[in-house]
DNA sequence: GCTTGACTCTGACGTTACGTCAGGGTTGAG
DNA sequence: CTCAACCCTGACGTAACGTCAGAGTCAAGC
C-alpha cells in the first residue's frame, strides 16, 4: 500500500513520459517528494491527479491554466469547459474549411496532372470565399445572414467561378458602351444583365439588399485587400451609366 | 504599372502583418529586393506568390515545408495536398473526440453544481474509454474491427459506466464464493451472470471473442497504465474457478 | 573497495510562426 | 535642421515538451 515510484515507473504507469513529469513538477503541476539525493517519488495519489491533468490537456488547455484550475480549487473548472468547448468548435470550424478547401481543388483537378498552379489557384479561391463571407458578415443584419447562409450552399467553387467571370464580362461591356445612351437599347440590354446577375446573389431579397448596399458605402474602410480584388470593379463612370440605364428604364414605364 | 510598394503597403494589400513578411524573407520564402538603404521593396508579382504562401498556411502546411515545395518545383504539390487532407483529417477526429468529452460530461453533470471531481471523473472516463478503443485495435482482425465500431454506437458512457460496475461486482461475488463448489448452483449462477455480461460486449461474436481472448494472452505486453486498470480483475483464482464452472456446465450435459 | 550498468538530476538549446520591444538609420515635409 | 513617420536588425518570449550533455546515485558483482 501507498506504494512509492521513481520517476520512470511512474511515468509508465500513467503512460506519459520522464521529460513530461518533469516538466509538470517545473510547472508546479504535480510535484513529488524527493529522496536525499533528490530523486523525485511519486506516490499512488498523485495519479489522480496526473490523470486529471493528461485528461484537461486532452481537452486543449493550456497547462498554466490547468494550474490556475487547480490553484483556484473547485469552482469554474465546468466555466472553463464551456469555454474550451467554444474555442474547440472554432478550431473545427477552421479545420473543415482547410479539408473542404483540399476536397474541392482535388474534385477540380481530378486525376490529371494539372499543372500546380492551377490546384494552387483552385485552394486561394476557395479560401478567399470562405474568407470574403467571413468578413462581410458585419454588414447584413442577423436575418440577411441567416438567408445568405442558406443561399450558400447553392454557392459551389464552380459557381463562384462563373459568376465572377460573368461579372466581369458585364463590366468590361459596360465600360465599352459609356459613349452611348443610357436609354438606348444597348444600354437597357446591359442593365438587364445587370439586374439578373445581381439577383443571382441577392435572390431579389431586400435585407441583402441593403446589406449590399451598406458594404458597397463602407468602401473606404475595407481592408486594402479587398480594395484591390475589387479594383477591377472600381471605375465610377461605369457605376453612373449604370444608374442611369435603371432610371431611363424606370422612367419608361 | 508594375507598382513598387513598402512593406506596410504590401502587407496591408495583401492582409497579413509587416513582421510576417520579415519572416517569410529571412526564411527564404519571399524575397523582396531592396533599396539602397536597405528597405524592402515589393512588386505586384510578389503578391500572386505571397498568396499562395498564405493560403497553403492556412492548409496547416508548415513554412519549411511550402518552402520545399516551392523549392521543388511544379511536382509535388497535389501529393503534399493528399497527404495534409490525412494528417488534418486526424486532428479533427481528435478534436472531435475532445469536444465530444466535454459535451459528455456537461450531459452528465446537468446545471446542477456538482462538485468539480465528478466532471473530471467523467471526462476521464470517456478519455480513457476512446483509448481503450484505439489502443485495443491491434488485436482484433479487419473484420472484427469493423464489427466493434458497430456495436460502438450503443456504448454510451452511460452503458459503460453500468457494465464497469457490474463486471466489478460480478468479480467481487466470486470472489467471495472462491470457497464453493464450481458445480454447485450458485457457481453456476455466477457463470451464467459471467457469460451474459461477455456476451453484453461480444455480441457473441467469434472473431470479437478470439481477439479479445489474443489481448488477454498479451497481457504481459499491455502498458503499465493497462495493467494498472485491470488490476482488480487479476485474480488468476477467479478466472480458474470461472473455466471450472463453465466446464462443469458443458458436462453436465 | 571498485567498477559497471541502469537510473536520475539539471541546464541548455531546438521546435513553430511570428509578436513585441529596443536601439538606431532613412525619408520627406516644413 | 528638425520632426514625424517609416524601416531595419537583433534579441527575447510563447507551449509543451524532446533531445543531448555533463554529472551524481544506486545496487550488484568481483
């Protein structure tokens, strides 16, 4: 009874390693007596407590705060769960997203030796999707991103694609047409163009709408990152001529 | 055209931080030239590399090795993907066995204060019982393994918690009735009690049964944290009064 | 008593991807 | 010339140990 172990037996017993214990008993995590040569022994007891140890490390606290935990006594050990349990599903949050980025550039490029760029090119753009939802969250009101997250999923890697090409077709014509008349057909033809696309995001709906049209006005603080994938989209008179079709079309009625 | 930018600028289009790009200079990953006084200078070109480097960062892939794979050319990289997708898909089957413990234990231990001890206890238990699972594997064959994770669903922690305690009890009734005759009636009462409870796990399943009877032959070879946790049921008497019962059982046929 | 092998101790450096000073040049405007 | 705003490099810190390296300890065999 009440055995005493040396560091290794210890250590096997509770199936971590010498260097750990050590580190622990620096830490003041578990710190055992010692002989007079100072050996460190280990008795019974202090398995229970290097299993709660190995058991919140498990979890992924750090060990400084598994200190405090024990430090601090009974209370707020449940706190510290549901903490951790937030950061956790937010590490797997992150950890979906880099598997689903690898999936989608390997679905893209099957077998085929694509040249690496172009899986290289695949992951950025699904990363940046990923990424442009993430920040422009803060300009919908919690209704609109609740609708966006479910119009999300029609939002495939491969759709993205196309829409931002036809995007950017739709704006290169545009700014091919500035000379004309806003109220000729060329014009209204491109407005129609215009609406249908911008539907193809906002499915018609107001608060996405206005969400829209709330980052379109922050412009001048969105990162510098943003200002530069939307330069293509930049020029003004493109915008006016725009508003123009929409209201000679409006006007026509 | 071909725009020069400062590390600031730079590191501000390109939404990472000034220190980052340091770094990724001294480790070789993007070098930028510079101006006579030393200062980092960038090109657009450097952005479409830089990208890239975020984005395989964000793929879990360490420097030195986006480094190597930049290094190494063209080939290569779709084989880096396949082999991170396994190593992220692991994590997350830690993670979610982490998070999956936690949400355990809150079940468990309802709004209701209970002491601290009784959470860890039970965190503990679905720990150790996932391990148990993992570190077991090696003994059953492919079959077998698949058949366990089938019978896995129905092992809540619940259930396990229950058959500890009633292998735990079994094994202190015979025990205490080492003294008895194995023929006898309540010998046999305790062999069947036995058989129902092996049959719990097994299923009653062959291939289930020899690996476990192959685990229990290796007993000298388990981890001294196994051993430790069997220890209760290391009473060689008992299993030898056990085989006497089923055999007297077979024979009275 | 001495050697030998198996253990144990501590301290120092390495790992990862930067963050955070600190001390010291550079540049452009006024 | 000065001042603010940038830029540079080098050094230390972070988390949780792993990996030597140099040195002491213990029990056994000769």
């Amino acid at each position: 009874m009440s055995q005493l172990y040396h560091v290794r037996e210890f250590a096997e017993l509770a199936g971590v390693t010498v260097r750990a214990l050590h580190h622990y008993d620096r830490l003041g995590l578990l710190k055992p007596s010692r002989t007079e040569a100072g050996y460190r022994l280990y008795y019974l007891r202090d398995l229970e407590r290097l299993e709660q140890i190995v058991a919140l490390k498990f979890l992924g606290i750090p060990l400084k705060q598994i200190r405090m935990m024990f430090h601090r006594g009974a209370n707020g050990i449940s706190e510290s769960l549901r903490m951790q349990r937030r950061v956790l599903e937010e590490k797997r949050r992150l950890l979906d997203s880099a598997i689903g980025a690898i999936e989608e550039a390997e679905k893209a490029t099957p077998s085929g030796n694509r040249p690496d760029s172009a899986i290289l090119r695949k992951i950025i753009e699904v990363i940046e999707m990923q990424d442009n939802m993430d920040w422009s969250k803060k300009y919908y009101s919690e209704e609109a991103q609740a609708k966006i997250e479910e119009r999300k999923k029609l939002w495939s890697p491969e759709n993205q694609e196309r829409w931002t090409k036809e995007w950017t077709d739709l704006f290169r014509d545009v700014e091919a047409a500035l000379g004309e008349d806003p109220a000729g057909a060329k014009a209204q033809g491109l407005a129609a163009r215009w609406k249908k696309l911008g539907e193809g995001f906002t499915g018609g709906d107001p608060q996405i709408i206005a969400g829209l049209r709330k980052m379109y006005q922050d412009r001048p603080n969105w990162p510098a990152h943003m200002q530069h994938r939307m330069q293509p989209f930049n020029n003004k008179n493109v915008w006016e001529f725009i508003q123009k079709a929409f209201a000679a079309d409006k006007a026509a009625d």
